[in-house]
C-alpha cells in the first residue's frame, strides 16, 4: 500500500467534520481506510479555478468536481461580482446546465449560494445550450452568468465556466481577479449557504422562443427556405442539450424533413453510444450517418453535449458521406455569408470577421475579396467575444475557430451550434436554389481563393519529463527556428510569447497587439503555415499544419489534393518525425 503523506490524510480528516453531508464523509472515511491512491489523487491539490472556470473528475475532495468545490468557487465568484459592481443593489447572474452527470446539482449550488449572497439568479429549467447562457447573460442584462458543463470531455468530467456582464467567458483582467477571490475561499465555512430562493427565477421554454427567434432573424435567404423546404437534415445532439432546441428551431425555420437520431435525443451524461461525445471524432457521427443513408439526407450535423460546436457530414460528387473538419465548415459559412451581405447590398465598409491564429488562412482570403475587415485572435473563442467587445462602432459579421466552434451576429458572445446548424441548412438551400450541393460549393471557393487544406498533430508528453520535453521543444524552435520548408524560405516568424512579427526577408520586427502566449509560427513564401502550441489544460504540444495550392480547373481536384495531402504529410515529419 502507498503511503500518502501525513498532510494530505490531514486535509482529507477535514472532509470528516459535520460541515459534510453523510455520503460524502462515508466516502472520504472508506478512502482513507482503503483507497490510498484514490485519496491522494482526490487531495494532494486543490481544483484550480483557471481562466476559463473549473474543469475536473466528479468524485468527493479538494482535487475533485463536487458541490464543496463548486460552492467555494461560486462564493469567491460572488464576492467578486459585488466587488466589482458596488452601485448596483441587487447584482443579477444567469446560470444553465447540460446534460452530465451532477450538472443539476451544481448549478442548482451555484444558484443557492449566489442567492445566499444577495444576487438575483436565472436559472433555467432544465439543461439548456452554453450559447445561450450567453444570450441569457446579454437579455436578461446580468452583471454575468455560469454554465456547468465539462463540454466534450469523457462522462467522469464536469466544469464550471464563468462569464462576464457582456455575454463572453472572462478575460483579462477579470480572469486572473476571479481566480484570486477564489483561492481566498480556503475553507468550507466560508461559503454562505443561507439560500434565499426568493432571488431564484426559472427560466422555461418562453426564453427559448426569444433565443430562436433571434436565431431566425439572422436568415439572410428566408424566400429560398421556403423554397427548398424539403431539404433532408439528419441531426444528433449525442445526448446533450443541442436536442432542446435544433429540431425546434428547423421547424420554425420552416424544415419540413428533419430527422433526429432517436438513440442519441435521449439525456444521458454517460453518452452510452458513443466513445466519446465530441463531434471532431468521426466514430461521434456512426449512428447519424447510418440513418442519412437510410433517409438520403443532404446534411448530417452533430452538436456536442453543451451544443456551442458543430461538426457535419456532406454528400460528395459520388454521393458518399464525408465529414468536413473545422476549417473546412468555418469556410463555408464565410463564403455564404460574405457573399450574401454582398448580394443585397448590405456591405458598407465597416464590416469585420474574426478567427483565431491557428484557423485557415482561406477566411482573410474570401474577406479580402469583399473589402470585409478581419481579425486575428488567440486561441480561445473568448477573445473572439473580446473582440467584438472592444470594436463596438463595427459590424460583427461572423467568425470562426478550427476546431469546431463557429458565432454568426453578435447577440451571443461565444461560439454557437444552434445558430451554425440554421446558416449551414439556410447555406444548404442556397446551394441547392443553384442546382449544386455544398461539396460543389467547397471546391468552387478553392478554385477562386486557392486550394487550402490543414492538419492537426498533438504529442502527449506526461509527467515532469513530459513537461520539461515540451519546454525544450518550444526553446528550441525560438532559438533556432527553421530557415525554409520543403524548399521553400521561411518570410515570416510570429512569437506571441515575445509580441514580435519578423519579416525574414527585409529583417523588419513589428510588435504584435495580442496577449502574450507560448505560441510560435512559421509562415513560407509559398503559403506554408505552421503553428507550435502547447496546450494550457494537457499534457500536449500541438503542431497544426497548413498549405494551400491552385485549383485551376475543378476536374483537377483530385491530384491537387494529393499534392497537398503529401505535402502536409512532409511537413509533420519535418516538425514530429514518422
């Protein structure tokens, strides 16, 4: 048996007092007896309350997702929130949930201590989208809000991410403010539990009427839905919240041949058909694409359990299912909907999109072409939100990150599947009004803009080593940075961690305007581009890849493929070997 240090069966004795209901003190006791390397996982840190909230495993402790740790976060959240807004009698906060094991129970936590603070909740009903938390927060005009959802991890995990009073998650310098209240939180008995429910108010199904409205006012081709009426969607929201709302939201968009995946509407945490609920992985889509092929559906889509990313499946030119990636969805919607405000007029010069630095370089390449202004942010669609916060004289068109997560307009302030499902179908009939599916539409926008394509590498690097690799990766690639790729010089290098852009080929350094970040990339005279990132929740470096190439003609789409397949694939072994 391992033995655990004397400190850390200490601070679980604590766990032990009254201030703990009697399941969890059983648990705790049968630990210490029994389970030492449970203990020590469950105690030898506390949860830390990153930029982005909580995020862990669902068990009892100080290192685990529960009600203690929840309402320690929310009453150093509290404090916080009336810190900041010391004019405002009564503080207002929005709060929703998924679909995952305990998620009731923690938002139910949440509101309960937010309450015992003085500060007036809205929680909704039952489990809801994280999108529309944000749309909630912005309505509702809450100082800010709180979603319990642990997105596409696996079913052990749950989370807690906070939002501030624009509707985006928190940023600088709430972020880093918020984690100090927090960690001032040391003790149990420092959490106000006194509910007064007469500050709770339920939101129902009358708030999902004004959210899908709102939806449907974003419709740049209303006349052609009517048209195309008939168009067949297969949508599963793998057990999540995306089933609350997508089928509704089609029917009232006027969709008559929507069919869901009947396994996958039912409410599960502990995702029973799928290995993992995450629409980036194509086992996710198994059970939807069975049932396109039943139904020959024109679109397959799939939402993750909190629905804020969507990931769909088309029909190619031999009328086989083949799933778009991030970037290849987030081009799309650009394209539809830059073309649109173009064909009616409704472009004026002061019109802007928005992606992040390691998403297709294709999106600046359409914008270009319609004179729209466009944005570059760091990884994270809450500097996405940031963005439109801080251009408030502009109009946010839409925006876009690789991995999944897509915003049109700027009513909510963080990526939504439930508005990209509905401009993916509205795009779908426009499509269709030309006689052309949108694999056609694809491979036009890679003849005019260039065929481009990205891959995506992550190297899992654990423990202390692991750790220490990945720094001297990174120290690496800085100091000695490549001269050229496959042939072609390097002209550009982009350091976030030092803010400096250097022109290789004139020498010129220019500062540039984004939070610091351990990232680095490479930029080839003949369109390469690679990002090294390692990531800030996991033990990994990431590498993404990308290229592009002419499409001249469209019957040469195949062998330009090739050529770019085999060129990224030269590129990861250049940067992560074999």
């Amino acid at each position: 048996m391992e033995k655990i240090a004397p400190e850390i069966i200490e601070k679980a004795k604590v766990w032990l007092s009254d201030q703990y209901d009697a399941e969890t003190r059983g648990i705790v006791q049968d630990l210490i007896d029994n389970n030492p390397n449970e203990l020590l996982e469950s105690f030898y840190k506390n949860l830390e309350f990153g930029t982005g909230g909580l995020r862990g495993i669902m068990g009892v402790g100080s290192n685990r997702m529960n009600t203690y740790t929840v309402a320690m976060a929310t009453q150093g959240f509290a404090n916080y929130i009336k810190k900041m807004f010391p004019n405002i009698e009564q503080p207002q906060v929005a709060i929703a949930y998924d679909c995952r094991n305990n998620s009731k129970e923690f938002a139910k936590t949440t509101a309960n201590v937010m309450s015992a603070n003085g500060i007036k909740v809205f929680i909704f009903n039952s489990l809801r989208p994280t999108p529309e938390l944000s749309f909630a927060i912005r309505e509702l005009k809450c100082q800010a809000g709180v979603v319990i959802t642990a997105s596409h991890n696996p079913k052990e995990y749950n989370g807690y991410k906070a939002y501030w009073e624009d509707g985006g998650q928190l940023v600088s310098p709430h972020d880093k403010n918020v984690i100090g209240e927090v960690e001032k939180i040391t003790d149990i008995s420092m959490v106000n539990f006194n509910t007064n429910e007469g500050l709770i108010e339920y939101l129902d199904e009358n708030f999902d009427e004004i959210y899908m409205n709102k939806i449907l006012s974003l419709s740049l081709s209303p006349k052609l839905i009517k048209k195309q009426k008939d168009l067949v969607f297969v949508y599963t929201p793998i057990h999540g919240t995306g089933g609350q709302i997508v089928p509704k939201l089609f029917e009232k968009a006027g969709f008559n041949n929507v069919f869901t995946v009947e396994e996958q509407m039912i409410v599960d945490g502990n995702f029973p058909t799928v290995v993992s609920p995450n629409p980036e992985e194509h086992a996710a889509l198994t059970l939807a694409i069975e049932k396109a092929k039943k139904v020959n559906a024109d679109v397959v889509l799939a939402t993750d359990p909190d629905a804020d990313r969507v990931g769909i499946a088309i029909k190619d030119d031999k009328g086989e299912y083949i799933l778009m990636n991030g970037n290849q969805t987030a081009s799309l919607l650009i394209y539809y909907l830059l073309t649109r405000w173009n064909e009616l007029g409704k472009l004026t010069g002061n019109e802007y999109i928005v992606k992040t630095i390691v998403t297709t370089e294709l999106l600046f390449a359409i914008a270009d072409k319609y004179n729209v202004k466009k944005f570059d942010v760091l990884t994270g669609f809450k500097f996405i939100a940031d963005k439109i916060l801080n251009n408030p004289g502009m109009t946010f068109i839409g925006g876009g990150e690789e991995s999944y997560g897509y915003l049109v307009g700027d009513f909510v302030r963080d990526k939504d599947a439930a508005i990209a499902c509905f401009i993916i179908a509205e795009m779908t009939a426009w499509a269709a009004e030309q006689n052309k599916t949108l694999y056609q539409i694809l491979k036009e926008i890679y003849k005019e803009f260039g065929f481009y394509k990205e891959s995506l590498i992550s190297l899992t690097k654990k423990g202390i080593s692991g750790s220490e690799e990945i720094k001297q990766m990174m120290h690496q690639f800085r100091n000695n940075p490549p001269k050229s790729l496959l042939g072609s010089r390097i002209v550009e290098i982009k350091d976030y961690k030092q803010s400096i852009c250097i022109d290789t080929i004139l020498g010129i350094e220019t500062k540039i305007n984004l939070p610091k970040s351990d990232v680095l990339q490479f930029f080839t005279e003949d369109g390469c581009k690679v990002t090294i990132r390692p990531s800030g929740t996991e033990p990994k470096i990431k590498f993404y890849f990308g290229t592009k190439a002419k499409l001249n003609d469209i019957a040469e789409f195949e062998s330009v493929e090739k050529e770019i397949d085999d060129k990224l694939s030269n590129l990861t072994k250049i940067f992560v070997g074999e």
